[in-house]
C-alpha cells in the first residue's frame, strides 16, 4: 500500500531556512501537498505540487519533487516564530476516492 | 465565510454511549471526508462520500457510521463508544477536480475521549 515517511523533528534559529523532508512509496502520485497544522487547530493546506513539476515557488516556500527518489521537500525561508507548527506532507492516493495518503508530521520548533 | 464547521470541539463520553459528530460546509463541495488523528501520527481515512446520498468506507471504518443526506452535512456516528476511540476527528471537503488534484479544506476538529 501507499506509504508517506517524515522525520518527526525539526528545530531551527528565526531568520535561518528549513526545510522539511517527506518520502512517498506510490510512483502513480500525481499530486503531492504540504498542510500546516497549528496547534488545536486543523490543517491547513500550505502548497502543492504536480508530479510533472521538479519545482515551485511561493513566496517564502519552495517546494521540491524527486520523482525518481520519490522525495518531496519543503523550503521555508527566513523562518519566524510563527511558522511553528506540524508539517503534514500528503498525496493523492486513489483516484476514486480522491483521499490523501498523510505523514505522521513534522514538528518545526522555531526558537528567537 | 465559514468553510467547513465542525460541533462540538470537545467532548468527553464513557463507554458504550453514543454520539454524533456533526460536519457542514458551505462551499458546495461534493466529496467529503472523515479523518481521525491519534498523537504523534498523521490522520487515517475513517469514510468518505462523493456527493449526497453516496458513502464509503475508508481505512478505519470499523464502529463509526455517516450519512449524506444533502451536500452540506456529513454526520459521524460513533455507536458503543470505547477507549480505542479517543481521538482528535477532523471533517474535510473537497471539489470534484480534474486528475487527481484534490485540495482538501478541514474543519477545526473535533476532540474526543472515551473514559
């Protein structure tokens, strides 16, 4: 089955670059989303990408596709206190369904 | 602009009541989901519905029920509620799109322990 991996942690200095890394198993992805989750709050979506892309920009993020390694990354840059929150990294999975496969999330500790 | 509305925030039951989980979105979606999140993990697919009077199931169906009976409400039964239920459910929707993009708006969610 599909299967989406995150590293659990990630903390940085405000004004540094994060990037977040996600990995996927399904090479039939054909769209592939970073969501924000703050805290008691629900998801929001932050970006996506489409499979024929390496790369999208978007103000502060940059989201990059290795469609070989099947490696998605996500690119914050100078990072501020409020982007701490969880990084989920999702793909679609079926088409019927039209449901999203989550990560376990990334927790991006900001520290000033 | 409400988007998807998700009642109540929090609640607390014992085991073997029942509740409901009430979901609306304003936005005339057509496909909506159930997704349940336990700590430290991503979420899971509990149901889904493709338009009003069409259910599925997902992942982890077993003890909840839905129903659509119009395109805004998307309701969550939990029957015999029991611990393996403590939870944090969250409510989405999404359009009918081309391909396989599929931008999911969430509702706030719904906290729920089971004692």
């Amino acid at each position: 089955g599909e299967d989406v991996e995150q590293s659990l942690f990630l903390s940085v200095r405000e004004g540094d670059s994060s990037v977040i890394n996600c990995t996927y198993t399904d090479s039939s992805s054909t769209y592939l989303y970073w969501y924000k989750q703050e805290p008691g709050a629900g998801l929001q979506l932050l970006t996506y990408i489409f499979s024929n892309m390496d790369m999208k920009q978007d103000q502060r993020l940059t989201v990059l596709l290795n469609k070989k390694d099947k490696h998605l990354s996500l690119r914050i840059a100078d990072t501020q206190t409020g982007d701490s929150a969880i990084y989920f990294c999702a793909e679609t999975s079926d088409m019927g369904r039209r449901a999203l496969t989550f990560g376990s999330g990334t927790r991006l500790q900001v520290q000033p | 602009n409400a988007g998807v509305t998700q009642t109540p925030k929090f609640r607390i039951l014992k085991i073997g009541q029942s509740m409901t989980l009430q979901c609306a979105q304003d936005m005339n979606h057509n496909y909506m989901y159930w997704y349940r999140q336990d700590p430290g993990m991503g979420l899971k697919l509990i149901y889904y519905s493709v338009g009003a009077g069409i259910t599925d199931k997902g992942e982890v169906p077993n003890g909840y029920n839905v129903s659509r009976s119009t395109t805004e409400d998307f309701p969550l039964r939990l029957e015999l509620a029991a611990p393996s239920q403590t939870s944090v459910y969250f409510c989405a929707s999404s359009y009918n799109e081309n391909g396989q993009k599929n931008i999911q708006y969430f509702g706030a969610g719904t906290r729920l322990s089971v004692l």
